[in-house]
C-alpha cells in the first residue's frame, strides 16, 4: 500500500459526490419566478452552488430586499425538496468512500447546504456512518471562509499539510487554500475546472473514476 499522504479528506456535497447541481440551479430559478422576480440565467444559478443560502440568493438574486430572503428560501427549498429523490450520487462514488475509508483517512463533509439539508439526504442514500465528520453553511460560516475546514482539522487532531479538500467549485478550491490546505478540483459538478487554475488545485479530476484514481495513487 502507497504510503499515506493525507490523514483527513474533506469533500463538498453538491456537484462533487451528489449529482444535485442541475436540480439546484432550477430549484432557485424557480424560486425567483414564485416571487415574481427576474430568473437568473442557469450560469448564475450554478455559479452559487457550495455558498450558504443566504450568500447565494443574494448573488443569484441581487434586486430581491434582504427581507425577502427568507421567503425566497422557503421557496427555492420547496422546489428541491419536492425533488431530491430524482438524484442520487454520481456513479463510483460509494466505491472510492469505501476504498479511501478502507485506508484509515478520516473522511468529512463540508457544504453550502443547511444542516437539515444534509443530514435529510445522507439518511437517504444511507451514508451517515461513512463519514467521521460534517459541517454545513447554517452551524458555521460559510464558503470560502476557512472555518469549516479549520474545525474539522481541530476536531480530528488533523494538521493543513494532511489535510485535503475535494470540490467543484472555486468556492471549495478558495476555502482550501485560506485554510492552507491542499485540494483536488472535479469538472463534472458546477463550475468551469478552467477557473480552478489559479487556486492551484493538485488535480483537476474529469470523472469520479478520475478522482478515485489519483486519491489511491496520492492521498
């Protein structure tokens, strides 16, 4: 067996092991419309996906009083739950957790989503034992702050230079390196891997075989 490299590995949710991203960005469109407002474009939609929700609706939604965010929330949060159960995790995933968890890397979860949010959809894909620890937007701040990851490390004794974060967004990529963490970017999920360049990720990973891959070989 390759030597370990890292002892904690952080993953996003959204985009990044959960197939959710086309689902959120129609959620909060549709949210917009509800309120009568101006539907983003599926780019400004997406662009949000890893922030907390009140930091994405205000992007997404910049004309909306700070008020209303808690009726656009509601909203966008009726549309996504109404159909979360049309997505599942991207094929591969549950494999690498195994093989990595199999290895004795601690592994985490650090998300935009709220706490009821995650705990919701790890109980449906029955996930809840795989990862050691969680943190989400509502019971900490948010991307691209470093606190999620800063906890986590804390809680596990684990130190920056072993810790790794995994994701698909700039988001994830920025809370990593103000965490003074390594990361690893993933294409498939939100944002275009061609940004992620100048957040000096260790790899950009095309599939989910790809980032399984280059973990064994180098986490």
């Amino acid at each position: 067996m390759i030597p370990r490299q890292f002892d904690l590995i952080v993953f996003d949710w959204d985009g990044t092991l959960f197939d959710s991203t086309a689902l959120i960005t129609r959620s909060i469109q549709a949210a917009a419309r509800d309120l009568g407002l101006p539907e983003p474009s599926a780019e400004q939609a997406s662009y949000v996906i890893g922030l907390g929700l009140q930091e994405a609706l205000a992007y997404a939604v910049p004309d909306l009083p700070r008020e209303r965010y808690p009726e656009l929330g509601q909203r966008y949060r009726h549309h996504y739950f109404a159909a979360q159960h049309e997505v599942t995790l991207f094929e591969g995933v549950l494999p690498m957790l195994h093989e990595l968890k199999a290895r004795h890397h601690w592994l985490a979860v650090a998300t935009g989503k709220s706490r009821r949010g995650l705990d919701e959809v790890l109980k449906a894909v029955e996930l809840q034992s795989l990862f050691d620890g969680t943190r989400t937007a509502d019971e900490t701040a948010g991307k691209p702050d470093p606190r999620m990851l800063l906890e986590l490390m804390r809680e596990f004794g684990a130190e920056p230079g072993r810790t790794l974060m995994v994701g698909d967004t700039t988001h994830d990529l920025q809370l990593a390196l103000n965490a003074d963490c390594a990361s690893v970017g993933v294409s498939y999920g939100a944002h275009d891997f061609e940004t992620f360049a100048e957040l000096s990720p260790r790899f950009v990973a095309h599939t989910v075989q790809d980032l399984h891959r280059w973990l064994i070989d180098n986490a």
